[in-house]
C-alpha cells in the first residue's frame, strides 16, 4: 500500500524550471491592464507548481527558481500597469512560497537578496519579515536589521524602508521602533491612533493605551480616522498580553 506521504511527483524536470521561471516571468513587451491580467493568469500555473515542491520537500529544487520569478516579476511590475491588482497578488504568492522554502531550505546571503528586492530602483516589495525572520541566522538578522536601518536612515521619507522597518520593529516587538517610524513628529491625530493600534497588534496594551491618552490630549476633537476614543473603549486593551 503506498505511504500517503509519498512525494507527487514533478510536473517537469527540476533542471527545466530555470527555463520555464524565464519564460513564463519574462513578457513580450510593456504589460498594459489587460495584458498584465492575462501574463499573471499564464504564470499562476508554475507558481503553483513551485509552491507545490516546497509543500513536498523539495524547497531546496524550488527556492532560486522562486528567487528568479520574483526579481523577474518586480521589473516587469516597474513599467506594468497593474491597476487589477493582479500582478501584485502574484507576487505575494511567490514571496510566500520563497519564504517557506528559505525556512525549510536555509539560503546563504538571504540577508542581502531580502535588501535588493525592497530596496533596488526605488521598487516596492513588501517583504513580510515574520515569514523570513526564522530563515535568517542571528548574524544574518542583524545584518538585515542594519541595511535596514541604514536605508531609513538615510530617507526617513522612502516608504519601502518606513514599511521594511515597520515590519521588522513589530515581528521584535521593538516598541522604541514602531514610535519612531509610526508616531514621527506625531503632529496629527491619526499617527497616534496607528501608533496605539500597532502597539496593541503586538501585545502591548499599556502603551498602546498611553500613546492613545496622549492623542486624545493633544486632539480632543478626535477626527475621522484617528479612532482614539472607541480604541480607549475597548476593554481588551487594558490588561491584555495578546
């Protein structure tokens, strides 16, 4: 009888993927609306298929084929008129597989690749670092944490770095990060209540409540889309560790 946990076997040759990534990642010309829908249809299929190696165990064969899609796919996404959204989802799929299979398949110089794409050109690549985070060796992390810093340093007002610092600040609970990048000058009302919402969203609720109390001081009138007295109202942020 065989063993339900068998591998499936490959819908092509590992050694065919490169070909296939370039192929199927590489379009004809410029991507107009409808020409960005359909190039993302054709290409589903083989991001199914890469994912479907990683969910086998086979992440070593899929992770650099993965890592070409994604670097072929952000420069096609730099001149794509992307409006449906559709590229952008494929490329939340590839970056889901290439870090499950970075997880299983630890990459060397995964630190640097992880800068590139978020930061080449000016692009933008929302690169999920609690999906990534547990591929990274300590040395490799802090290597990250360091071009990260680095960049934002450099440009407090480059979105991919104030999203890639974001990101990193809340996956370490680093609650000194997230008020420098989320509160700013914290001139307005609604850098308050992201703030206390992004402090809840990590566990914590003592000073999610404390920079909500400062907001609602300094904006007794609590605009539209602050939200600092119905986020004072909540009983779950008082007291709770998640």
């Amino acid at each position: 009888m065989p063993s339900p946990l068998r591998r499936a076997p490959l819908a092509r040759p590992v050694d065919a993927l490169p070909g296939a990534v370039a192929h199927a990642f590489t379009p004809a010309g410029q991507l107009d609306y409808w020409s960005a829908v359909r190039h993302a249809e054709a290409a589903a299929p083989l991001v199914e298929e890469l994912a479907g190696l990683v969910r086998t165990g086979q992440a070593a064969a899929a992770v650099a084929p993965l890592a070409t899609a994604i670097g072929l796919l952000l420069t096609t996404l730099d001149s794509a008129d992307d409006s449906s959204g559709a590229l952008d989802h494929l490329l939340g799929r590839l970056l889901a597989a290439h870090a499950e299979a970075c997880r299983s398949a630890p990459l060397p110089g995964l630190a640097d690749w992880l800068l590139e794409v978020q930061f080449t050109d000016g692009r933008w690549c929302p690169v999920d670092i609690t999906e990534y985070g547990p591929a990274l060796s300590s040395h490799e992390l802090e290597h990250y944490r360091a071009g990260v810093r680095k960049r934002w340093a450099a440009d407090p007002g480059d979105l991919s770095a104030r999203d890639a610092l974001e990101r990193l600040a809340s996956w370490e609970r680093d609650v000194t990060t997230l008020v420098e990048v989320i509160g700013g000058d914290l001139r307005h009302a609604a850098q308050y209540g992201r703030l206390a919402r992004a402090l809840a969203e990590i566990g914590e609720p003592l000073a999610a409540r404390e920079w909500a109390s400062r907001g609602l001081a300094a904006h007794p009138d609590d605009p539209p889309g602050a939200g600092l007295r119905a986020f004072l109202s909540r009983p779950a942020v008082v007291g709770s560790q998640h």
